[in-house]
C-alpha cells in the first residue's frame, strides 16, 4: 500500500497510527454517542488520515491533526443519530485516576469547557494545536482555556478542594 505523502512517507503514516491510535480512541469515547461509535470513529479519523496522505504536511504534532478530524467525525455521528453533543459520560471520560474533587469539578463544567482542557492537559496540545482542533483563532483558543481554568478553579473553591492551578 503505497501512501507516500509530501511530510511523511509509509513508515512516518505508520509510526503515527501505532503512536497516537490510543489518544484518538480516548478521545472518540469522550465525544461519540456510544463506545461503538467510538470505536468506528476511531477507525473513520484514521481511514481519512491515510487518504489525506498524497497532501499531508507535517506541520508539528500529527496529534492535533488526527483530533481535528476525530471531532468532526465525532460529531457526524451524533448528527446522524439525531442528536446533540451531551454531557460525557464520566465513565469514559478518564483512563487514568484523578481525585474525586477535581473529577467532579470537571464534570460540573460545560462540555466546552471540559473539551479545551482535555486537549491542552490531558492531549498535551499548545494553544495554537488547540486552536486548530477547534477551528478558532489561537487568541480564542487561549481565551477559552483560561475561562476553563478560571471555571476549574471556582468550582474547587465552592468544593472546598481550591488550591493552586
């Protein structure tokens, strides 16, 4: 299968996939309607990664590319059932633990809010990487991630778990 692309040749496409699959399905379980959907999602982001190849330019980290396109496949399918994007379903929404209090406070945030930061801290993605994923300026993106924190931080507070972010 020959997919040699102007930034990343077959192996550079591989190395991508077997790298950041996880992330993608991460991601897709926080933001599809049901860990099926999640699961093709998964598989849709990287059956368009592989077909955008021939014009793929490698432009810093593949992982902001592979979200941008998992959001708008995640939001395919919530339109294609008819649907909205809800609340994410705490179940899915962490692999790893967190504390209880700053958990709940997540949870008590919009679902925009949960979103910017979990691609910029839990994704690990600048600013600018969170911008494109959102389809926003990066003064947008950078406005947003501090609200979110801002929110955070409040929530906390009202919990009685404030501390330093």
């Amino acid at each position: 299968m020959g997919f040699a692309g102007k930034g990343l040749d077959e192996e550079g496409a591989r190395r991508v996939v077997e790298e950041h699959y996880d992330d993608v399905l991460a991601y897709c379980r926080r933001h599809a309607p049901t860990y099926d959907d999640a699961l093709d999602a998964t598989q849709e982001t990287f059956l368009r990664f592989v077909r955008s190849l021939p014009g793929y330019r490698d432009r810093g980290k593949p992982l902001a590319f592979l979200l941008t396109v998992a959001r708008g496949v995640c939001a395919d399918a919530y339109r294609r059932r008819g649907r909205t994007w809800e609340q994410l379903d705490e179940n899915a929404a962490a692999d790893e633990p967190q504390g209880g209090g700053v958990r709940e406070a997540l949870f008590s945030l919009p679902p925009e809010q949960r979103e910017v930061l979990e691609l910029r801290y839990d994704h690990g993605l600048r600013v600018n990487e969170v911008a494109r994923v959102l389809g926003v300026s990066r003064f947008a993106a950078g406005r947003r991630i501090s609200a979110a924190l801002e929110a955070l931080k409040a929530e906390l507070d009202d919990s009685g778990e404030g501390g330093s972010l």
